[in-house]
C-alpha cells in the first residue's frame, strides 16, 4: 500500500505523513514530478492511491492560476490526464480548495474518482483514503496473484 501525493504546499506533504505514519508515502511538487514518479512506482510492482491537488503553481499568484486553468502551465488535470494515459486505471482522488469551481469538475471528467475540498476539514478525507487503500490494497493483491497464475 502506498500514496502517491502530488502537492505543491510542503504542509500538506507534513500532514500526509502525520496522518499516515504506517503508509509510504511518496511526495511529488509538481505535475512533472508526479508523472514521473507514478511511472517509477509503476515499474517497481508499486500501484499508488494518486492524490493530487489542482493547483500545482507552486504560488497563489492570479496569473499562475490562469496559466493552468488555460493549459498553458501543468495542472491538476492535466497531471492527472497523463497518468491515467500511462495507467487507465489508475486510482486517483482529488484534495483541492478549487472542488466546487469548474476545474473541480474537470478533474472528475478526466477520470479522477473523488474530489475532497480542502476547506471541509480533513477527518472525512483520511477516513475515506483509508477505505480506498484498504479496497485498492485487496484488488491488487488479487490483480497480481491473478496476473501471475497463468
């Protein structure tokens, strides 16, 4: 089991960790890094629960965010476009302040399975990544003794 967090707010990398101190947890600060990490994970037998922010800019700034939501800059969705082009199943949930804005929207369409606000608070985001680990855990143990038994 493991999580794959694509973040560019160093805090949320911290509190990850904090609330998953028996998960690895594999740490990405932009859309680049994470595509190439997912692509490492991959390769080494590692399936990852993605989680992934919309806003990778790096900054709060007005014109960085209209850079990505214009797809001028790596996004979110964009980020996430890519990963899922690499693996289409992969399992990839949203953790944004933007969760309610059309680019919220967007990243379900891309085939995200959840968004999360980060303004709701974090309890029910823990909860529900537990469930999903715990889910996603038991298929790939399954995926992977069905993969190699023929």
């Amino acid at each position: 089991m493991c999580l794959l967090l694509i973040d560019d707010e160093q805090e949320m990398h911290e509190l990850l960790k904090n609330y998953f101190p028996d998960i690895d947890i594999y740490s990405a600060y932009n859309g680049v890094e994470g595509i190439r990490l997912y692509k490492e994970l991959i390769k080494n037998n590692k399936k990852p629960l993605v989680i992934i922010d919309l806003n990778l800019s790096g900054g709060k700034k007005l014109k960085d965010l209209i850079k990505q939501i214009r797809g001028i800059k790596m996004d979110g969705i964009r980020t996430a476009r890519e990963i899922l082009r690499i693996d289409r199943n992969a399992n990839i949930i949203g953790l944004t302040a933007y969760a309610d804005s059309e680019w919220g929207r967007r990243l379900l369409e891309v085939g995200a399975k959840e968004i999360f606000d980060k303004k709701e608070g974090f309890e029910k985001f823990v909860k529900r990544v537990r469930e999903l680990l715990t889910n996603h855990y038991i298929f790939f143990l399954y995926y992977s003794y069905a993969k190699n038994s023929y």
